[in-house]
C-alpha cells in the first residue's frame, strides 16, 4: 500500500486536471468564435459554469462506480446493457469525428508553411487524410512511446494560450473588442447558443478528470475540489487568452484566419515569432491526434472485450496495437474528411465540432441521468444527496441546451448515428440476456 506521503495532494491534483484538459481543442476557436463577435464570452462563462458541474459530476459517479468502464459502466447502473452499449458506441464515435477536426486544425496551422495545403480544397483534404493515417500507422508499435509524445506536445498549445491569457492584455485594444460584440446582428440568445457547442468542445474529456483518484490523498474530499479548480482554472485561461486575442486582432482579419494564435502573436511580436507558435501548434496537434487514435481503437478493444463490439476489434499485435480497429476507423475518418469537404476550412471545422460534440453528450447524458440510481445503491442521503442531486441536474440541463445549440444539422445526422447504434446493439443483445419476468416483478 502506498503511504500518504506518496500520494498527491490537492494542488498537484488540481494542476493535472487542468493541464489535462487543455489539449488542442481550444487553438482554432477563436476564429470561429469570431464569426460570432465578442458576445460569445457569454457563451465561455455559461459552459465554464457546465463544465464544473459535469466534471464534479462525474467525479461523484466515479466514486461510486469502482469497476472499469467509464462513462459506459455509470450508464449500465440505471439503464441496463443498452445504454452501456450506447455510451460506448457514441462516444467512439464522437472521437472519430473529433479526431478529423484536430487534423483540420493542424492542417490550418500547417498551411503557412506549405501553401499547397490551402491551395484547393481537395488539397486541404488530402493533408487531412496523409496526417490522419500517419498518426494512426505510427501507432502499430504499442502506446509506450505514444503516452511520451503525447505529454511533452500538450505544451506546444499550453504555452502559447497562457502567454496571450497573461501578457497579451498590455496590447488589448478596447475599441477592437466592442467593435466586433456582435457582428452578425443575431438576436442575444441565438448569439450566445451559437458558441456554445464551440466552447463546450475546448472541454471535453473532462469525464476523465477523475482518473487518478486511487494516488490521491483523502481522494473524497479532493477529487472533486480538484475537478472544480481545475475546470476553473482553465475555463479562466479560455476566457482571458480568448478576450485578449478579440481585442488585439481586427474582427475580420481573425474570423478568416486557420492559424489564429499564430496571427495574434504575429501582430504581438513579428511574423517570425508567429510562425513559431504556428509550428508549436503543428507539433500539439499531431501530438494529439497520436494519443487520441490510439485512445479510439483501445475504447473499441475494451468494448469488443465486454462482448459489445464486434469480436476482430480486440485483436492485438505482440505490441498491444489494435490494428485491425485502426485501420477502420481511419478508414471512417478520411470518409469523414471527404464528406465534409469545404473551401473553408473554418466552416469544416465547425460542421465537425457540432457533430462531435452532440454525440460526445449523449453518453454525458446516459451516464449523468444514472447518478440518481447509483446515489440510491450506496445508501447516501442527506445534505451530500441534495447537493449531487443539485449539482447533476445543473450538467444535464447544460448537456441538452448544447445538443440544441450544436443546430439543427447536427442533431438531424447524430440522431441517425445514434438509431443505427441501436441497430448494432439488436445484433449482439442476445449476449445478454434478460429475465423479464424477474424484471417485472422488481420493486
């Protein structure tokens, strides 16, 4: 057994649950966000107040739910092995889709450097696809070296937004801000629902916050300090090097950009240092497109293990590489990428974010609506209940505001993925057998 003195406190906790959220998802935002216009730093303090409340929410789930699964296994708690299926399911397949638009943003980071890529959009595409493989064929020697590249790249996005978050405020420009507060005339509430799914994205994979509980000191009382400091901490950064960039940068010249950190620090410093922080921002990204494609093919590897997926998914090579998935779900993503094939690569890229984060919800959703049941399993009552209970409600109510705010095209195409889910579940159900009678009789 570990001793106390070897475990992590609050503040180490904390710091990782931030560092940890701030992959790549927040390094082209500002451009789309731009579209909008100012108004969307509403749109920043509605999700960061969701944020906090899914992630301490799925700390508590993670409390209570000791065996593997994740999200998956919350789901199973209340609403049996369909929604198990399910949440796996759509959360595979949300990291399809997310995976495509973090190589669009490395590609548009990229470009600068090699005007080919942005020459045509069947160019950009193919730069799309090439990286897309790449990180995938680079992960067929096992996840070792993978989890190392992965953890030193995350710095290359890191730096460069907490440098604008603090610094890049002696260069904000007031007038430049409030010039561009709303810049499509929108009605306030369709304004600020139009960066929510945009905002939401830069969080995801908080529901893996908790995941080091077991080396935490006292870890009921500080995973869920920690997953709130450490959401807040860096929806604050969000917020700040977002800001600063909306009033350094003039609002068009921003919303038509593919590498908008690397324009903002261009007008900070010169074009070299701009093209540094573009090329910090290429090497983020691809490290975090090796992570997450190896990430993907070890959800369907768990999932084929538990009988859900199908069986050619948990084949391994000596390795313990899941080619055989790799393989197909890069194949998926390039169809993907030709799918949602656009001149601007902006708009690409928000189509993408949309989808993605509808069906990254709909697990949240699954998992979340189960917190109830798993509350009432391990007997908790009183002021801890009523507060969980506060708290989960918050999450979901903000879950379903973002599925309507993701548009009508994103759920109109993730509703068909979710159907076609349950599709999928009727042919391997027969695994797992219900007595209905049984059922029937439970109080």
């Amino acid at each position: 057994m570990s001793s106390k003195s070897n475990k992590m406190g609050l503040m180490g906790l904390t710091i990782i649950v931030a560092v940890n959220m701030m992959g790549s998802g927040i390094i082209m935002l500002p451009a789309n966000l731009a579209k909008v216009g100012t108004i969307t730093m509403l749109s920043w303090i509605v999700t960061a107040l969701g944020a906090m409340a899914l992630a301490y929410s799925f700390a508590q789930c993670g409390f209570f739910v000791s065996r593997s699964g994740g999200m998956s296994a919350y789901a199973e708690e209340a609403h049996g092995k369909s929604s198990f299926f399910m949440a796996s399911y759509t959360y595979y397949v949300s990291l399809a889709i997310a995976n495509v638009a973090i190589a669009i943003t490395a590609i548009g980071y990229l470009a600068p450097f090699v005007p080919w890529l942005s020459a045509a959009p069947v160019n950009t595409c193919m730069g799309i696809i090439a990286l897309l493989w790449l990180t995938a064929i680079a992960n067929f020697w096992g996840p070792k070296i993978t989890g190392r590249i992965s953890g030193v790249t995350v710095w290359g996005v890191i730096i460069p937004v907490c440098t604008l978050a603090v610094f890049g405020w002696f260069w904000f420009d007031p007038h430049t801000f409030s010039s561009a507060w709303n810049v499509q005339n929108k009605p306030f509430g369709e304004a600020v629902s139009s960066g929510i799914a945009l905002t939401l994205w830069a969080f995801l994979g908080m529901e893996s916050a908790c995941a080091n509980s077991d080396a935490v000191e006292n870890p009921k009382k500080n995973v869920p300090i920690a997953v709130l400091l450490g959401t807040g901490i860096a929806a604050v950064i969000y917020v700040l090097s977002t800001a600063a960039m909306q009033g350094i940068v003039p609002n068009a010249q921003l919303a038509a950009s593919t590498s908008p950190f690397g324009l903002a620090f261009s007008i900070l410093f010169n074009p070299a240092i701009g093209s540094l922080v573009n090329l910090l921002a290429v090497v983020a990204c691809t490290g975090s497109l090796l992570g997450w494609q190896f990430t993907i093919a070890q959800v369907s590897k768990a999932g084929a293990d538990n009988g859900i997926f199908m069986k050619f998914f948990a084949d391994v090579t000596k390795h313990g590489a899941p080619i055989k998935g790799m393989v197909l779900i890069t194949t998926v993503q390039s169809a993907i990428a030709l799918m949602t094939i656009s001149p601007d690569l902006s708009k690409q890229f928000n189509v993408l974010v949309n989808l993605a984060v509808f069906t990254n919800v709909v697990p949240y959703i699954l998992s979340l609506t189960a917190l109830p049941a798993i509350m009432k399993k391990n007997e908790l009552t009183g002021a801890p209940y009523a507060r969980n209970m506060f708290i989960v409600l918050i999450a979901i109510l903000y879950s379903m505001y973002s599925i309507y705010a993701a548009g009508a095209d994103a759920v109109f195409w993730g509703s068909l993925v979710m159907l076609f889910g349950y599709l999928l579940y009727g042919m391997v159900a027969h695994r797992f057998p219900v007595n209905i009678a049984d059922a029937g009789t439970a109080e």
